[in-house]
C-alpha cells in the first residue's frame, strides 16, 4: 500500500494506493483473497465490501431453508477442505467461508461498509481511482489500484426480479419476494402460493409446508430436479479409512466433478435418454398416478441448471399433501389470491413471486476509461473474464454447469500467471485487443441461448460484453475443458496488449 497525495476539491487529502483492489467478499472475493495473499504475496491488496460483513449472497439471503445448489466438495474451494453434508445451509456456508479468513488472516485486508460508487482508468498514470463511500460515515473518498478485481457476482441484491401481472394491487394479502424476506414474516397455519419452478421454489417449498395450511407451487414451467440423500458415500468411506481430510476433500472432488461431466455430456449428446431417467428419478417419490407434466420441462436438460433436491423433501411435501404443484401462466391477481389462464383460482394468504433476480454487469458501476464512459456491450470477452479495451481489469464469472466457485480458483491461476509474465516484461498494463486474424469473426451475445438461455441471462443479453467464435474470445461454460485449457493458454498469442 502507498499513499499518494490529491487535491481533489470535496475529497479527503491522501489516496491509498494498492497493487490490486478487490471488489466484493462474497464466495469469489474471500477466495481470490486468499490466492492473491498465498500466490503473490510481496503484491499489496484490500477486499472492499459494502455489507456489514462477508458472505454476499449467503449473507442477504434470508428466506426459509435456504441452502446450496451445488455440492459442497466443489463449491467449496480447493485448498479447504469441507467436512460437511454436501448441500448445505447458508449458515454452514457462511462458517466455512468465516474459517477461511480467520485461518488466513485475512480480515486485515477486508474492509466492510465500503461501496465503489465509480470506477475511472488513467492510461497516463496506469491505474483506477475508485469513488468509495464509507456507508457506515457517509465519508467519500477514492482510493486508487494497478487492478481491480471485480468479484461482486452477477445479480443485484438490492431487489429480486417480479414482472407486473395484472391487478396485483388488488390481493389483500402479502407478496414477498425471497432476496428481500421480511424477518418478521408469519406463514404459519397460511395459505401460501410460491410462484416460480427453479432451485429457490424447490428450497422454500419443503421449508415452509411443515408450518402452513397449505403451499402450491405455481409454476409457468417446469424445472429438472435431481433427488438425492443429502450425503457422499465415497467420503464417509473416506473417512472410517481414516484417510486425510485434504485427500478427501480433492478424490472426493474429483469424483463428483466426474459423474457431472457424464450428465452435462448427455444433455448435449443423448438430451432425451437423460430426460427420461431424470423423470424416471423422482416418480417414485411422488403420489401414485402424479401427472408428471409438472415435472417434464420442453427444454433438453442442463440448457438450464439442474436443481438438486437433498433427501427428496420437495417431493415428500406433495406426497403428504401440504405442498402441491399448478403448471400454468397467470390470468390476473384478485383480492383472494390468483386466477391462471387455466381458469384455476388459487386462494392465498401469501405469494412468494421466485420470479428470479435482475443480472448486474459488473456491480453497475459507472466506468470511465480515459475520460470515456464505458459500455460493456461494446466491448468482447477474453476468456469470460476480461475485456477488450478495458486495461487491467478482471471479472469473477463462475460456471452454471458446474460449481460458480470452481472459476474463483482456476481463474486466480490464470490471473497471477498474467501478474508474473507483467513482472517479467516490466510492463503496467494489459488490455485485451482482437487480432487482425480475429477481424471477420463472427461476433455474438455473451451466452449462446441454445447453450444456456435462463429468463434473468436472456433479460439482460444486451447490456452485456459480447463473445467471439474462437474459444479466446468466449466464456463456454465448460469446466473440464477450462481446467486444461487455462493453465496453458499462450498469454502472448497477441490477444493481451502488455505496454
């Protein structure tokens, strides 16, 4: 860290200087975190945060049983080890992550309640000056860096996406939404109706049955879920053997990131015979006779993600007869509840919309690059992570196919291996630039939909970068290709500008 001197009307006397600047302490920003200290440590760095403390998502979100979707020994990072059930809660999320901070000392680099309000790159000076408001003073301030490391994830948790159905300020009742659950909510012995099909629906609905009269989830359509116990025998095996958890934690990994490679390749090379055993899966769960149109999606699996349910208690609340499912598309709000197209009149106390979230592209941060707004739809993605022209920048974007935090790990890599090859050429700054052979290349939206087409990506397609044709320009999503690929990219193929 240095201290560099401005007189900057209206803002403090004295900019600190850091090598990196880190955005965000949620799962990529503790992670990066820890690389950073652990691969590059003579390099200065501070995590800025704007809640009260780490976590991101696994802090703000509140709603009932809210839990991973994605296993524990892959979503948790490579160098802790996790001793867990492999699905697990927030609160257990939060406790591992809190571990790796403690363990690592790094809350000395943390700094909560600072929120980036702007972001600006000199090329005469090689560096970002950050605007940053200190929201538990209200202090304003900037702040500057060689590199900035956004790790602030892919949603706005300031408000979920909801869409304007007809008449909902008719209902007499509550309508929450789950990524801004009121602590004082009372659902028990309520009418409840949960309007959405994906990971979230499939959580609050078994949560909450227990307690109410009764929960319908309502859905436009339906979702692929995968039912499971909520264990891993390969590491109880493991573990009578009384082998070391790091082992465990890295064959138990690599197990499990096998049979997703299995399943992931089905979708695309036999999408109707993994169809078939998915819903051959979860019918005997469910009541004798079950329609199973409400659990038989039009689209080929993984084209969007596969929730997993642990220990099948979504199915085990429609089985009992507190929980049931409507595959239908709403008609209008009503003071009682709502009518679908269908002509079904669902009566409610309370509707939860897990209608999904709004994607933010890169925190929404105003960027400026020399003096020039920045928009990121005019720019092309270098490997899913950087821009072309946009110097020393990178941004965390995990995978939907595989475990988000597989990417925080693999691209750290990447990254301090860019720092070294930096260190070596003497140079400042580096920006993505396309080739003169990459000139006629086709250039398109930053997710294929026929590769992945969620509602929230497809809303926001067009305020995000772009990608190319060639496996350089493009996020693909694949992790096994990338766990290969990454490690021996040729950083000087042309695609990154040193100066």
């Amino acid at each position: 860290m240095a201290l560099t001197e401005t007189a900057t009307p209206g803002i403090r006397q004295g900019i600190e200087h850091f090598d990196v600047l880190i955005v965000g302490a949620g799962i990529s920003g503790v992670g990066t975190a820890y690389h950073m200290q652990d691969q590059a440590p003579e390099k200065s760095f501070v995590v800025l945060e704007a809640y009260e403390t780490f976590g991101g998502t696994w802090h703000m979100h509140k709603y009932p049983g809210v839990r991973s979707d994605s296993d524990l020994y892959t979503f948790g990072y490579r160098f802790k080890p996790w001793t867990g059930t492999p699905i697990a809660s927030s609160a257990e999320i939060k406790k591992y992550m809190g571990e790796v901070i403690e363990d690592n000392n790094l809350d000395q680099h943390i700094r909560y309640r600072h929120r980036i309000t702007g972001a600006s790159w000199s090329s005469a000076d090689n560096r970002w000056t950050v605007d940053v408001t200190n929201l538990a003073t209200n202090e304003k301030f900037q702040m500057s860096a060689n590199f900035l490391w956004m790790c602030q994830g892919y949603y706005k948790h300031s408000e979920g996406y909801t869409p304007e159905w007809p008449n909902m300020s008719s209902f007499k009742g509550q309508i929450v939404h789950p990524q801004t659950w009121p602590d004082d909510l009372d659902y028990k012995d309520k009418r409840v109706v949960v309007i959405g099909s994906g990971a979230t629906s499939a959580t609050l609905v078994p949560a909450m049955a227990k307690d109410v009269a009764h929960i319908t989830m309502l859905q436009r359509s339906p979702t692929y879920f995968v039912p499971g116990r909520n264990a891993n025998e390969l590491a109880d095996t493991l573990r009578q053997l009384e082998i070391d958890e790091m082992w465990i934690h890295e064959i138990v990994r690599r197990k499990v990131l096998f049979d997703q490679k299995v399943i992931a390749d089905l979708g695309f090379q036999q999408p109707d015979f993994l169809k078939e055993q998915l819903l051959e899966g979860i019918k005997p769960l469910l009541p004798e006779d079950f329609d199973m149109k409400h659990f038989t999606p039009s689209y080929r699996p993984w084209q969007q993600r596969l929730a997993f349910v642990p220990d099948g208690d979504l199915f085990a609340g429609i089985k009992s007869g507190k929980a049931s499912v409507v595959t239908d598309e709403i008609e209008t709000f009503n003071e009682n509840g709502i009518l679908t197209k269908g002509g079904v009149q669902l009566d409610a106390d309370i509707i939860v919309t897990a209608t999904g979230f709004h994607l933010s592209v890169l925190g929404d941060i105003p960027f400026v690059v020399d003096g020039k707004p920045l928009e990121w739809s005019q720019t092309v993605t270098y490997r899913g992570m950087m821009f072309t022209g946009v110097p020393n920048l990178a941004w965390v974007f995990g995978y939907f196919r595989a475990s988000w935090t597989l990417r925080v790990d693999i691209m750290a890599d990447f990254i301090m291996r860019m720092f070294a090859l930096m260190e070596k050429k003497g140079a400042h700054k580096v920006t993505p630039q396309l080739r003169p052979e990459d000139a006629e290349m086709e250039i398109g939206p930053w997710m294929d939909p026929d590769n992945f087409n969620p509602n929230y990506l497809m809303r926001a397609q067009h305020l995000m970068p772009k990608s190319g044709k060639k496996d350089e320009w493009m996020h693909n999503q694949d992790y096994w290709l990338e766990k290969d690929i990454l490690p021996n990219a040729d950083l000087e193929d042309g695609c990154l500008r040193f100066e």
